[in-house]
C-alpha cells in the first residue's frame, strides 16, 4: 500500500484544512478558482477543481 498522502486535494477540503469552519462555501471556492485566485492554478478534473496542499489564496 502507498501511505504517501494525495499531492492535490479537492478545493473544499483545502480550504477547510486552512480555515476549517470558516472556509468559504464551495460556490465562492470555485469563483476564486476561475478568477485566478488561488495559486497555484487549481485544476478541474469533470466537475471538481482540485488543488495542490501548498497552494495559497491571492486576494484583491
């Protein structure tokens, strides 16, 4: 078995591993995805964007 965690992670569970109760709803996590918020750049796998764990939120 592999132990290794995920390199990316879904964008709500990333934003709850920094903010945890006070994350954004996922609506405004995918806004900041597609405006070019978060950088890296989250990719979007079907429906889901996924982001790396290391990854930070750019604000205005």
């Amino acid at each position: 078995m592999n132990d290794t965690p995920p390199r990316l992670l879904p964008l709500t569970d990333w934003a709850e591993s920094l903010l945890g109760k006070h994350a954004p709803c996922a609506n405004t996590l995918r806004r900041w995805a597609r405006e070019g918020r978060i950088t890296p750049q989250p990719v979007k796998y079907g429906k889901l964007y996924f982001v790396e764990r290391s990854a930070k939120y750019q604000g205005d």
